[in-house]
C-alpha cells in the first residue's frame, strides 16, 4: 500500500515513448534488413544454378490428375 491513489499515477515521461519508437523502428530495420540480403543470397545462388529456376518438365509429375 505504498500508492495510497492509484487513480492519480502519472503517466511515463515522453523519453520512455521516443524509446519505444526508437526499439520498433531498430526491429523492422533488422526485418527488412533480413528480407533484402535474403533476396541478394537467393539470386546469387540461382546465377550458380540456372537449372534451378527452370520450369518442371510437363510430364505429368506434380500435376493434379485430369477430370474425365
């Protein structure tokens, strides 16, 4: 019973917000950091392999069965 009007707490000093924007804004750049040199790794790995990007042959294989 330390706080003897809960109801009259003040509310966090502006720096407490800036810091949060701060974190979030940290966050997302780490995301799309990610995302992006992903994308730079996943198209040098396709120049190495062409073959990988080819389309799959049209042999039937991984095609859903024709209706009759």
């Amino acid at each position: 019973m330390n706080n003897p009007d809960p109801h009259r707490q003040t509310p966090p000093p502006r720096q407490a917000g800036r810091g949060a924007v701060v974190i979030i804004a940290i966050v997302v750049a780490v995301i799309v950091a990610i995302f992006v040199l992903r994308q730079f790794w996943h198209a040098d790995e396709q120049q190495e392999d062409p073959a990988s990007i080819s389309a799959p042959a049209q042999q039937g294989e991984g095609q859903a069965p024709a209706e009759q």
